[in-house]
C-alpha cells in the first residue's frame, strides 16, 4: 500500500495497525517513494524481531520456505577424510 505523508500523518494509529498484521507501507513524498513501514508480528521471538527491526529479513507471519537437503552420494571420499589427509 502506498500512503502520502500528509495521509500517514493523518492516520498513523490506523497505519501502524496495518503494518503489524503484516501490511507493508510504503511513503510517499510528491509521488516519491522515501519509506517503507514494516510491522513486527507481536508473537515474534525476540531474536527475529530484532532481526526484522534492522531490516536484516522480512517476515509475512508464515512458516520458512527452505530449499530441499542436497542429495548426498557414496562416491569418493569424504571432506572430513580429505582434511584428515592434507593435514599429514
């Protein structure tokens, strides 16, 4: 959702609000984007709502998406055995 200053100035109780049920806010200023608003999610651990603050991630409130597990295949030697052997 985009807001002009002057709207989010206007209703920034409403706007808040909307941000932390997972809304994101963008500001703007003469039709120019300047900010985004972010909600945190009140049950966020403390860990990911400082994570979220600084902007490090983003979080829509749903569970992690995560790439599937690389196959791993019998074939030669381990990394843990090839160390072992260059530190001989």
């Amino acid at each position: 959702m985009s807001v002009a200053v002057r709207e989010l100035k206007a209703s920034l109780s409403r706007m808040l609000s909307r941000a932390q049920h997972g809304e994101i806010i963008e500001v703007t200023s003469h039709n120019k984007p300047i900010a985004r608003i972010i909600g945190i999610p009140e049950h966020a651990e403390p860990g990911l709502r400082g994570l979220i603050a600084c902007g490090a991630v983003s979080w829509s409130g749903g569970k992690p998406r995560h790439e599937l597990p690389v196959a791993m295949t019998a074939r030669g030697a381990s990394v843990s055995q090839m160390v072992l052997e260059d530190r001989r």
